[in-house]
C-alpha cells in the first residue's frame, strides 16, 4: 500500500470516498472538513479492512462509492463488517461545472466531499437473493441479443453471396430459418461457404435452445417465493404475461421505497427532462434513466393493454391528438400503467379495467 497521506485519527467520524477499478483502489478519508489520509492499494477486501482498522482505530467510518461493474459485494463486505456504506449512481455525483482534470485520485476526493457534506444520491441495493434470481431474467435478454446478432449474421452471409433472392424478404421466423438451412443443405455451394452455413445455423439452434431452457426456469421462478404474489398481481393487468411480470417484479425490488408516484416515474426514466433558467421553462424527451430494458417491456405490454382498457387508450388518443405524436402518446400510457401496477403491488390487490365517464 502506498499511502500518500500519513495521518492516523481516533475515535472520529472518518468519510471515505472510494474510487473503485479492476486492479486498484484510490481511498480519501476526511474528517472535521479535513482530508486526513490518502492511499491507493490492490483492490481486497482485507487490504481495505486493514487499512481501517490500522489508520482509524475506534473510529465511525462511513465509505461511499460508485455503483460499477463489481456490483454489490463490496457493500454486503463494509456491511458485515458493521461500516457504513453508500453506493451512490455515477452520474448524479456532484462535481465542478469546469472540470479540467480526471482521474482515480481526484474522483475519490470529491467522493470524500460530498459524502461528508451529505451532498450525494443513494442507489438502491438488491438483497443478495434478489440480484442473484434476477440474473435469470438479464440472461434472457443477452440470448435474445445474441439470437438477434446471429440471424443478421446469416442473413448478410445471404446477401453478400447473393443468395438472399432465393428466400423470402421481409421478417424471418424460426420455421423460416428451419427452412433456409434444409435449402442451403440441399443448395450446390463450395465446401467452405456449406461449412460457415451449417456452423452459423448451429449456433442459431443452439441459442434458440439455451433460451428455452432459461425461459423455462423464469416460469419456475415466477412461480416461487417471494415473487407469486407480486407476479399474479401484475399479470392480472391487461397486456402483461408471467414473462412481462416476473421481469419487472425483480428489477423493480421493494417500490415501499418510492413514497410518491412521480419518484417511481423518475426511477424509470418516465418523466420529461427539463432544461428551464429564470423566465424561460422547456420540458424536453424523457430523462430514460434506470433500465432501458424495464422501459422497453413497458411500452410492449401497454401497446397490448390499449386493445382492453378503455382508460388507456383514451390517454393514449388524448396525447396523440394534443402532440401529433403517437410515440409520445404510448410513453404516457407506459407511465400511466407502471404507475397503477405500483399502486396495485402496494395495496396488494389485482388490476380493475378502468371506465371512462
């Protein structure tokens, strides 16, 4: 460890801004408006932990840092160990509007700041349990990906050889894959474009299977507890299957944390950015901040939702009219919706079709 700073403090309140990386960590500890000490170190829990309780004997120590590719361990780490600690979003981090500098070094001392000024956002941190399940549902979308990818991929094969005019245009489906594969098969084509085929198709085949098997354990899930509750709940909405629902269930966690509508509608990215200064008020497109993936699964299931709730779809005709917009108009529906499954999820009672007087 190479420390930069040389102070010890006892039996204080220490602040540590933790800038987190691969391979090292940048610590600032302050104290009483201070910087006390600064050190870098190899990225380990118990180096950390050390350094703790070497550098700051019976002291109360509060760490922030920024959510990042390591998720959650290291919170759980501070948590067990009885320190207190704050994952705070990237990017509502305050800092400087001019800032000519960057690096691990400064990023940890603002951390440090802004944590001991309370001037800092605090990210909501699954328990264990539910980031692991949740994996489940993330894994889905990445073989929905990589399905995507791999059917352009042979689809451009197709065209670059010329060969895409012997199929049908326009979208392609499973049966219509099934069907290129037995025609290539059958085709008079050189061994290698034949082989680079049959391997693109194997790889298809083999996703499309993954995917089952993963689908099938979702359904399991959904099906398990703690989640039934919530997803009989939110499938009892119009639109919504168990895939849509079990989904939404774990990436939304606990919503008790959302005291109002418009902070679970901000949590979503939902709500118009605003860019106003002094007389002049502008209301911009949607901050689409959180999941883009919860918003994407929202906007699918109130396109469904339109067909069988009168509400809905005169929110949806009372947007569009007003802004020409049918996009913006399916936003507002998707908000109106996700506002009502948190409402519903809360009182613990099914979705009702509403009645336009």
């Amino acid at each position: 460890m190479n420390n930069i700073m040389n102070y010890t403090a006892e039996n204080q309140e220490i602040f540590i801004g933790l800038e987190d990386s691969k391979k090292t960590w940048k610590v600032c500890a302050r104290s009483n408006k201070v910087t006390v000490n600064e050190a870098s170190m190899p990225a380990e829990y118990e180096i950390l932990r050390n350094y703790f309780n070497n550098k700051f004997p019976g002291c109360t120590i509060h760490v922030i840092y920024e959510a990042g590719f390591r998720g959650f361990e290291l919170h759980d780490q501070l948590k067990a160990d009885g320190y207190d600690c704050i994952v705070t979003p990237p990017h509502t981090v305050t800092q400087e509007k001019v800032q000519r500098q960057k690096n691990d070094r400064i990023d940890c001392r603002r951390l440090a700041k802004n944590l001991e000024n309370g001037d800092y956002h605090i990210c909501y941190v699954p328990d264990r349990k539910l980031r692991e399940d949740r994996q489940l549902s993330r894994l889905y979308e990445q073989l929905k990906r990589d399905i995507n990818r791999e059917c352009n991929r042979i689809r451009r094969t197709l065209e670059y050889h010329g060969l895409d005019r012997k199929f049908p245009s326009g979208t392609w489906h499973r049966s219509h894959y099934k069907n290129v594969k037995i025609t290539i098969d059958e085709m008079e084509l050189a061994s290698a474009l034949k082989f680079s085929f049959s391997m693109m198709f194997e790889e298809l085949f083999n996703l499309w299977e993954i995917q089952k098997k993963v689908l099938k354990e979702i359904q399991i899930l959904a099906k398990s507890e703690p989640y039934k509750k919530d997803v009989d709940i939110i499938k009892s909405a119009p639109g919504v299957g168990v895939l849509s629902a079990i989904r939404l269930v774990l990436e939304w966690g606990d919503l008790s944390r959302f005291h109002r509508k418009e902070e679970f509608a901000s949590f979503l990215g939902l709500i118009p950015g605003e860019y106003s200064s002094g007389e002049q008020e502008h209301k911009g497109h949607i901050t689409k901040q959180g999941n883009r993936m919860v918003r994407s699964w929202l906007t699918e299931c109130s396109w469904k939702a339109l067909k069988y709730d009168p509400v809905l779809l005169e929110k949806f005709n009372s947007v569009a009219s007003h802004t020409g917009s049918r996009k913006k108009a399916i936003v507002a529906v998707a908000r109106k919706l996700a506002i009502r499954l948190r409402s519903l999820i809360i009182l613990q009672t099914p979705y009702v079709i509403g009645i336009v007087k």
